[in-house]
C-alpha cells in the first residue's frame, strides 16, 4: 500500500496452548476507515490489544508510520499517536466528563488551563457539551462510549482504535455512532474499528480484514466480504454458503 | 453564555475553596484568644497536626488510592532527623523539618518502589509490614537511645528552635501553618496533571494507561509528596512534645491515626481530611481524658464505635454532609 498509516506484518501472539493470532499482515491507509471483523474468538481483540501497545506480540511486528511500535507498551504507543477505546468501557467514575477527558489532553499539555480548553472542545465535538460538569458515573450507556471516544480523541491519535463501539446500541444510537466516527475521520483521523456483528459496519467501512480462528480469512471492499463464501463460511456456517 | 475554553463549574469550585480556605485561616488565627484553656488550646493544637498530617497521607491514600497503612514510618523519620540534627549537631528544627521531610519522602519513595508493584490489598500489608519492621528496628538502635527515646533539651525561647517556655499558643500557629501548607499542597496538586493522573489511576489504571498516563511515576510522585508532608508533621511534633520514642512515632496506631481522619471525612477530598480531625481528635483526647487511658481501654471502644457510626451512616465522608462533592469514598474503600 502506497501510504500505509499502519503495518501489521506477520503478527503471531498464543496465549499458553491458544493461538490467537497467527502470521497476521495487513495496511492501514491514511485516512480510511477499517473494519477489523470476525466472529467471537477469531482473534480481534487480542490483535487490537498488540496494535495498541497493550500486549506484545509473540512474532511479528506493527509500525506506525514506518516506526516499529509493538512492544513500546500503551504510554509510549498513545504518546506515538494512537488513541483507543475499550469495549467494556473504563471511564473514570469518580471524574466528571471534563475531569475524564482532561486527562487524556494532558497527553499533549502541561497546564490544566490548556488540557481544559482542549477538552472542551472535543467534548464539544463527540456531542457531550451539555454533560461536561456531569459525573461519568451518571452517563447513559451510549454517552459513556462517546465518553471515551472524546478521551481517546484529548491525546490526538494518527490512529483511533474503537473496540465495538457500536455493539449492543439501538439502531438510532448506532447511527448517532456513525456519524460521530465519520466526523473523526473527517478530522484526518484514521480509524480501525473492531466488530463482530458485521450488519452495523458494512455501510460506514471503506474497507474490511477478517479474521477467523486467528488467521486472516479475507481483505477487501465491504460489498466483496459479504458476499465471499469463505466470509459466510466463517460466519454462519457450511449450509449458508450459496 | 459561557466563554469557550473554560469551565466555570471547576474555576468557580476552586476559587471557591480558596475563599473558604482564607476565612477559616483567619477564624483559626483568632480562635485560641477567646479560649484562655491550656487543654483545650492543646486539643486544637493536635487537631491541626492531625489536620497536615491526614491531608499529606489523602495525596497517596485519597486521590492516588494507594492505601497505606505505615505512615508512621514517614512521620517517625522526620521526627527522628529533626531531634538528632538538633540534639548531636544544633540544627535548629525550622532546618531540621525539611531534612526530615526529605529524607521521609525518599524513604516513601524507597517504599513504594516494590511495593507498586502490588495491587490493592497486597500494597496496603506490605506497608504495615514496613513500618511495623521500622518500630522494631529503631527499637533496638542504640545511636537514636533505641526504647529509651529522645528527650529534646530546652535552650531558650526561640522561633527557628521552635522552643518555647509555654509551648502551646505559639505552637497553635506553627501547626496552623502546617496545616494551611499542607492544604495548599493538596489544592495545587489537585488542580494540576498530577492529580488528575492520581484519581485516573486510582480509578481505572488500565485505562488511564491508554492514555498515556505513566502509573508508577505517578504513584511515585505521590508516595514523594506524601512522604515529606507526614515527615514535616512529625518533626514539629518532636519540637511541640520535647520527647519522642519509637512507640509514639512509629508504631502502628499512629499510621491508623493518621489515616482515619481523611478516611472519616472524606478520602481523596479536599476538606476530608480537616473535617475528618476536627471530629476524631477531640472525640479521641476527650475520651481519654474522661476515662483515663491507663489499661481499660474504654476509650478506644467508643472511638472504635464512633468510627464504625461514621462508616455506616456516611461512607463518602463527612464532606458528603456539607455537600461538597466527594469524589471516591465507596471506590477506594473497594479497591483498597
């Protein structure tokens, strides 16, 4: 790929007798927006998990703009420019929504006055204006994934990883999701969104890796996955398969 | 209509709690003229040390949630360097305070390299081991007078000695500094990164990870802080009671003694720690002068049962009562 953000190249990780990535290698271009799917157990999270700086991989090696990275550890990989999200989120429950989000500005700045601002803003941005001064503790369930998306957005990743976060949202809430991540790639942020449940992704994706088993299965336009037998294999079984 | 950039609910709460800060600095300066009582002059003396010493012990406990249970370590090292600097070598106390200070926030600091490792419980007995490993050693260490303690000598009046004839008012200002430092240090370091990384670690390391926040430094920078205020706190303490031994200074009711009044008024509050003093230490005094503390006990019962109330009807704190945002309370009583 001419102008790779992000390279996985040949990326092994077990865990004991589990093998949950092996020889995995893909691109990241600048500026797209990729989904990284599979169904349970194909080996999206702990992949998610290397690209973020949370594990390190057993073989292989992930570079940020050319920079090896696996292996840093989450601080130096946020630092380098990769913001992420947890599925299960991880908010700061004692913190008010600015207090949460100020701590991810203070990445990039020294003084309180500046990480407000910055935080401000970006609240601004993911729609939580009016709950800036509200516990995180007291946010809807949809507000709380935005939450994190704005703490992640506080550090100015190159790359935003978003671990399902559309997963269990109602459909209205799910759109709102969208449109959110489309206003952060418009941003010139690069996302990679990890999901399981395929349907939510297909419209907003330019482009698709599945994984199944820990291997990669496939690489292409959303349209082609859904309609490659191996992909339907992998999903729903020999008897969908046309 | 809001100025974009700031936030008036934190700006107007911290400015808020600097004008509360002024009106009861000045009340505390004017309140021993009023009360012309020695012992009671002394019970609001040992109040504000417990004050500064609680509010120094809430930086790690509190905001960084790293609960410790040996922080008579901190506070015996700097009752220790400042009785022998001024006892062996003439250093006077006002000196000899940040010496002891100092070497209390290395020691902290020389505490917490392990023992950040460990997670929750496992930190919480690895500093009662430490400083009940201290007590015993100081106990047979023949260069500090081992059990025997220090009996500090009376020069003369002096402000830089910290010696008085009549020690009580004077040292109702000195510990009302103290205690006025002490919360200043904790309203600056609140507001900046460090005490936002604190309560992002002690509320999800995992995720304050994520966002570049440096977990061990940041325990570290707090263990540092906390180390020297207790350490400061036990060097003045030396001075106001002119003799010290290792079961006053190290032992482990005092490390709980230090704790509780942040933890019964609020952990990792800004005002718990005050609050927390000004109900306990009284309660505590009184109770022990009413019956006696030779032998029966009884005033630790009711200061057992008074805390056990506490925790039942408010376990955010005090602080909860006057509405003042508590912001852990129930999660660091979790993860402690």
């Amino acid at each position: 790929m001419p102008d790779a953000i992000l390279q996985v190249r040949s990326v092994s990780k077990s865990f004991g007798s589990v093998a949950a990535n092996v020889e995995i290698t893909f691109d990241v271009a600048r500026g797209e927006i990729l989904g990284l799917i599979g169904p349970n157990g194909a080996g999206k999270s702990s992949l998610f998990n290397s690209i973020a700086g949370a594990d390190t991989p057993d073989k292989g090696d992930i570079l940020l703009e050319g920079r090896r990275i696996s292996g840093l550890g989450p601080v130096a990989c946020t630092r380098l420019g990769i913001g992420r999200t947890f599925q299960v989120v991880r908010s700061f429950d004692s913190m008010t929504v600015l207090e949460n989000v100020m701590v991810g500005a203070f990445a990039r700045v020294t003084r309180a006055r500046h990480a407000m601002a910055r935080a401000l803003e970006v609240i601004e941005f993911c729609g939580l204006a009016g709950r800036a001064d509200v516990p995180a503790h007291a946010l809807t369930p949809p507000e709380k994934r935005r939450l994190e998306v704005a703490r992640a957005l506080a550090t100015q990743p190159r790359i935003l990883l978003l671990d399902e976060m559309l997963t269990g949202l109602t459909p209205t809430e799910a759109q709102a999701g969208m449109q959110l991540v489309r206003d952060v790639r418009a941003r010139g942020v690069t996302i990679v969104m990890v999901e399981h449940v395929m349907e939510v992704l297909l419209p907003l994706i330019d482009r698709a890796v599945v994984l199944h088993l820990g291997r990669k299965l496939r690489e292409g336009s959303p349209q082609d996955m859904v309609r490659d037998p191996e992909v339907i294999r992998a999903y729903l079984g020999e008897r969908y398969v046309a | 209509m809001r100025r974009p950039g700031t936030s008036n609910v934190i700006i107007r709460r911290r400015r808020r709690e600097l004008v509360v800060g002024a009106i009861l600095l000045v009340l505390f300066v004017l309140l021993p003229l009023p009360i012309g009582n020695t012992y009671l002059r002394g019970l609001i003396v040992l109040t504000l040390l417990y004050a500064g010493l609680s509010q120094g012990w809430n930086i790690l406990g509190g905001y960084c949630g790293q609960i410790s249970l040996g922080h008579a370590l901190y506070f015996g090292i700097g009752a220790y360097t400042s009785a022998m600097l001024f006892t062996v070598l003439g250093v006077p106390p006002t000196l000899g305070m940040f010496a002891g200070g100092i070497l209390a926030g290395l020691a902290a600091l020389l505490v917490g390299w392990p023992c950040f490792r460990l997670s929750g419980h496992y930190y919480a007995i690895a500093t009662l081991v430490v400083g009940m490993t201290a007590l015993l050693l100081v106990q047979n260490w023949d260069f500090v007078n081992a059990a025997m303690g220090i009996t500090i000598p009376f020069r003369a009046d002096s402000w830089s000695d910290l010696e008085f004839r009549v020690a009580v008012l004077p040292f109702h200002y000195v510990m009302l500094a103290y205690a006025a430092v002490a919360w200043l240090i904790a309203w600056v370091v609140e507001g900046s990164r460090w005490g936002f990384y604190w309560r992002a670690v002690k509320d999800d390391a995992t995720a304050a990870r994520s966002l570049a926040v440096r977990v061990f430094p940041s325990k570290m920078a707090a263990a540092a802080i906390s180390g020297f205020i207790t350490g400061v706190g036990g060097a003045l303490y030396s001075q106001y009671v002119g003799f010290i031994d290792p079961d006053s200074t190290l032992g482990l009711s005092l490390s709980v003694l230090i704790a509780l009044p942040a933890v019964v008024g609020g952990v990792g509050t800004l005002w718990g720690p005050l609050l927390g003093a000004a109900v306990l230490i009284p309660v505590q005094q009184l109770s022990i002068a009413w019956l006696g503390s030779a032998g029966n006990g009884i005033d630790l019962m009711i200061y057992g049962m008074l805390i056990i109330a506490l925790a039942l009807a408010r376990p955010q704190g005090l602080v909860s009562l006057l509405g003042v945002r508590s912001q852990a309370g129930g999660e660091v009583a979790e993860s402690a």
